[in-house]
C-alpha cells in the first residue's frame, strides 16, 4: 500500500451535529432517530456536547469553519436557548467564519410560535423544513404530524422570522402518488419562493417500518413520469439540479451540501454523528460517534465510537461517488487537492471514460449517458 501525498490544499471544513430525537418515528426513516419520553434533556445533551467537541479540537486545530449543519432527528425540538447557548460555547472553542452557512432541520409539527426568531438569535441563518408532502392522504402514509396548512404556516413563519434562505424537503415516488400529485407538491412548495429545494425519491431503507411491510408504490414507468415532470416543471421555474436530488435559485446552493459532495472535511458532534477529516500526515480519517443517546450522554471520556483511514487505493472511488452527483462535477484539480493523490493514478481510466462519452472533457464531470450508468461507471475504479 503506497501512502498518498500531503493534500496540496486542505478542504474546507463543516460541523455536522446530530439532534437525535424526534416527536414519532416515520415508517420510512433509518436515521438515526428516537422518540422521546417525557423532556429532553437539553441541559445534558449540551454539556455532552461540549465534552464531545473538547475532546476532537485537535482535529479542527486553526482550520476556520466554513459550514454548520444541524440535523436529526428533529433539531426543532430544542429551544432557541439551547441553541444561543450551544453557539456562544463553539464560537469560543471554534474558528467559525464571519459569514458561515449555519443550517437547522425543522418540522412543522414541532415549531412554537416565537422558536424561528430564538433560532435566529442564536446565529442560525438558514433553514431544512422537512415538509415532505402538502398532500393530506401521502402525510398520513408517511406518518408525519403536521398537515398542509401547518407547513405553509411554518414556511412563513420562517419568512416573518427574518429567514431568506431555506429549503423545503419534498419526497417523490410516495405510494398511490401520480404525477400530478407530485406536480400539486412542488407548485405548493413554489408558492412561497423557497431559494432552495430538495425534491428525492421514497426508498425502502432496511431497519424501518416500511422495509418489514412494503406500501405499494409506483412502478418505474410511473416514478420516470414523475421525475421527467416534475424536473421539467422546476427548470421552468428558474431551478436547477445540481445534485441528485438537490435544486436551487441560481446562487442558491447548499454550502454545506456542496462540501460533501465535493470530498471536503466535516467535525461530527452527538450522537451517531459521523465525520471525516483529513490529518496533516495527508491520511484521510472517517469516524462516527456513539449512537444511542442514553450512552451518548452518559459516556466518559471520548465518545468516538470507530473510526478507520480511506486505503489510498480507495480514494479515487471515493472522491468520484461524490463529486459525480454533481450535475457539473468539478475541476481536475480538486483530486489531487482533496485526496492527496496525483492525477495521474486515475487519468488513464479517466481518458476511457471521456472516450466512451461518460465523462465531459477536461473535468470530472459525468455527461448524461454517464448519470443513466453511474453505478457501472464507478465500478471502474473498484
């Protein structure tokens, strides 16, 4: 095993934390999520928290922090004063950027009247919320807690809040949904201007309710109806896809998304938070955090659970999973920047690749036919 070089240029650097509990847990959710019993205990979780990240600084050392991302569970469940209490203590410990992307996942059913404006306090500049559908029949089939007219609330709450800069979380492929369902859900979504959207289709993931018991959903010529329309329609409204499941206004895409898909660093805080960081000796470390959150909190010592260096040989796949779920991919350099390697141990399968017309010239970006095979594609680099 050859070890790769000293990455020319760091990537930059998230924080993800993970918010593990939740109102219900839905049918189709294999996150990592819990329902809770009585109060959480926010003042616990926090010094947890805390204790987690004293632990891991090392790991940030000077970098500055480009991103936050709040996810969970349901974020939404904490008060604004956990939150103003939890930043005050990382911008005392962290190197956070002056104009940092910090995100919060929020669930309709679970916001009180004033809790926007506390999360703003905070230094919460942008908004997930997590609506899914504004069809009362497919909320139901999905378990969520709130119907149509509490999300549009929400989303205007958010508005009134002082939040620009949101998305709304849409699911396609739901059970007995036509296209022109999914069509009524993205023009209820568009109604309020939502500079970012993320539209992504119901998969059965092991370990959830719906993967036990199956709902009946549509077949691949339904689902490929409702895609093409639905993607037609929202390139009509000025959107575009530039990843997978990901749309936004021009200027409008995730920071945070974005540094993951393009195999940048990011801390892990909470419970089953997972991180990757790439060290100074060039090594490139994922690592993942206690899971359960009684354990979580009452851990002593690090609450690092595993973690394991990516094999170099193992890099380029790496690097290409995510950057080729971008629609414009990235630039040639960012592999050797971002892995550590030469371009050179992968630019004869690269070469391959454009000449068989699945990768565009002169950047690591997937061409059309390319996307329709990406598994096959990848599979190159095994």
């Amino acid at each position: 095993m050859t070890a790769p070089a000293t990455a020319a240029v760091r990537p930059p650097l998230s924080l993800y934390l993970h918010v593990p509990w939740c109102v219900r847990k839905c049918p189709y959710c294999d996150f990592n999520s819990h329902a809770v019993k009585g109060e959480i205990p926010e003042a616990p979780y926090l010094k947890a928290l805390l204790e987690d990240l004293d632990q891991d600084l090392s790991l940030a050392s000077t970098r500055e922090i480009q991103t936050v991302f709040i996810g969970g569970g349901t974020p939404s469940l904490m008060s604004g004063e956990f939150y103003q209490r939890l930043f005050r203590e990382l911008r005392a410990r962290l190197n956070l950027a002056p104009d940092a992307e910090i995100t919060l996942e929020a669930n309709p059913g679970t916001l009180e009247q004033g809790r926007f404006e506390a999360f703003r306090a905070a230094g919460i500049n942008r908004l997930s919320i997590g609506v899914q559908s504004f069809n009362a029949g497919h909320l139901a089939t999905l378990g969520r807690i709130h119907d149509s007219d509490a999300a549009h609330r929400a989303i205007e709450a958010a508005r009134r809040a002082g939040f620009t800069n949101f998305n709304i979380d849409l699911m396609h492929g739901l059970p007995d949904q036509t296209p022109a369902d999914a069509i009524a859900d993205l023009e209820a979504a568009l109604s309020h201007n939502p500079p970012h959207l993320s539209w992504y289709q119901l998969t059965l993931e092991p370990n959830t309710e719906f993967y036990s018991r199956p709902p009946d959903l549509p077949d691949d010529d339904r689902l490929w109806d409702i895609y093409r329309q639905g993607s037609d329609y929202l390139r009509r409204q000025g959107f575009s896809d530039y990843e997978v499941s990901a749309w936004s206004q021009p200027g409008m895409a995730s920071r945070h998304n974005l540094n993951y898909w393009t195999f940048g660093d990011y801390l892990a805080l909470g419970a089953g938070a997972h991180g990757k960081i790439s060290l100074a000796d060039g090594s490139i470390r994922r690592y993942w955090k206690t899971r359960q959150p009684d354990a979580y909190l009452n851990r002593i010592g690090s609450r690092t659970a595993g973690s394991e260096q990516i094999a170099p040989e193992d890099l380029p796949l790496e690097f290409l999973m995510n950057v080729l779920r971008l629609s414009d991919g990235v630039e040639e350099r960012l592999f050797t920047d971002h892995t550590g390697l030469p371009l050179s141990s992968v630019a004869v399968k690269l070469e391959q690749l454009r000449g068989e017309k699945l990768l565009e010239g002169h950047r690591i970006q997937a061409t059309e036919l390319g996307q329709r095979y990406l598994n096959s594609l990848l599979e190159r680099f095994l």
